[in-house]
C-alpha cells in the first residue's frame, strides 16, 4: 500500500533516491521483504529499527509510517508499506522476465491472492503465537491463548497448503513464487514456537527443503548473535514456564 504524501510527517524521506527498507532483523514481515530482495538479487538500502527499544514509535518513524509497524519500503520518495504489497511491488517493478516470482497465469494471480488473503488474516494469530510462546510482551496482551482457537485456524490453514503440496513441489505449482516465500516466514515462526508440523506431511517436508535455500537462511538468522542467544534461552525459560506451543496443539486436538 502507498501512503498518500499528505500522511508522511517526516518529509527527508519523500526527497531519498532508490530502494531503502526500513526493517527489524528478526521480524517475520521485514524477514519476508528480504528473502525477496535476496532472490531477485536486487540491492537496497537497508535502515534497521530496533523494535526492542521502541524505536518504532518515535515520532521521526511514526512520521513515516502512523501505524508504528515494520517493513517500509521508500522507492524514490515514495511510501509504501504492509509486507504483502511491497513484495508484489518490488517484483513487479524490478524483477526481470527470466527471475520474476509473480504468477504466470490468470489462474495463478487468483489462487496466490486467496492464498495471500489467508496468510494476512493470520496476522494477529501470528502475534498471538509470538507473545505466547516466543518473546516477552510487557505492553501489549496478546489473545488470551487458553481458547486455543488461534491454533485451530494454523491448523486449517495448513491442511489446505498441504493437500496444495500433494501435487506440485511449490504452492503455486514447480516453481518458487513471493507465496512461497510469504508463507514459509509463517511456517518457519510456527515451527519455531514448537507447532508440530509433521501432522502436515506435505508441508512438513516442504519446509524443510525450501528452507535451506541460502536467502532463506541468511535471513532466518540475521541478527546480533547475544540476542538470538538471548532469545533461545527465552524460549526455553517460556516453554518450562509457560508451556508449550506442541503441548498446547495436543490439548486443542483432545478437544476437537
């Protein structure tokens, strides 16, 4: 999405020349935008903001985008953020006809769309999942996990990508495309939270391939070493304290 000129406070911005992503190293969204960047080998310039110390709501950055979220992405001036949008912009403005991930067909623009709906509509689930299991949140309350239908919606979610993934090796068909890359960032954070991936099969196995493409593991483990340490050993702490996303997936199932 581009933000209109009249929303953009911070006006030195509007005057930058090129790409330039405002990002966190180990946000899911900023991850995503990235990996693209990565496989398209297209150069930007990269301006890191540390959500760990607020960074995101200081006025300068609200200034450029209100809403105080990460990735942004500023091409000659312009504003444009939400992580779906800005990996079809970028593709489509930058990628050439032999490396582009766009669909091919009219087909395959509709099934990524829907596809890319229901991964966006699993934002908040995501954060839930994030806040739960994964990182400490001092300010804001994430859904109250006891419920546990957040986990039952990852779980149709993934049977859908899954009967996707019985018959063709990438979502869209034989080839990695920006869902792929959209969907794996979510996969990958699940699995890390401890989501048991293998009552998927399918999508078990393709997980595990595409994440050893090299763009994928450079960004999966981008940041300062100390605080993905840091953050191990809170996941540890969390899932003896806690509990766990595996032990929580269990109790959802008992109770469907």
């Amino acid at each position: 999405m581009r933000l209109e000129e009249k929303d953009i406070k911070t006006h030195e911005v509007t005057q930058w020349k090129g790409l330039h992503l405002f990002h966190f190293d180990m946000s899911s969204c900023s991850q995503k935008v990235r990996i693209v960047f990565r496989e398209l080998g297209l150069p930007f310039t990269p301006h890191p903001i540390n959500l760990m110390k607020d960074e995101q709501q200081t006025d300068w950055y609200l200034g450029i985008n209100p809403r105080g979220e990460v990735p942004v992405l500023v091409h000659d001036g312009a504003v444009h953020t939400e992580s779906n949008d800005i990996i079809q912009y970028i593709d489509a403005n930058f990628a050439s006809l032999e490396n582009s991930l766009l669909p091919q067909s009219e087909t395959e623009r509709q099934a990524m769309q829907a596809l890319l709906d229901l991964e966006n509509d699993l934002h908040g689930d995501l954060r839930t999942v994030t806040f739960s299991y994964l990182a400490p949140d001092t300010k804001n309350r994430a859904e109250n996990k006891n419920s546990l239908s957040f986990i039952g919606r990852f779980h149709s979610a993934f049977e859908a990508l899954d009967k996707q993934l019985s018959s063709s090796s990438y979502l869209l068909g034989d080839r990695l495309t920006l869902l792929d890359i959209s969907w794996f960032i979510t996969l990958f954070r699940l699995e890390r939270a401890g989501y048991p991936l293998a009552e998927h099969p399918n999508l078990a196995d393709y997980f595990v391939r595409i994440s050893q493409r090299p763009s994928f593991q450079r960004e999966i483990n981008a940041g300062a070493l100390p605080m993905r340490l840091v953050g191990a050993a809170y996941r540890h702490l969390s899932r003896v304290i806690r509990g766990s996303l595996a032990r929580d997936y269990q109790r959802w199932k008992s109770q469907n």
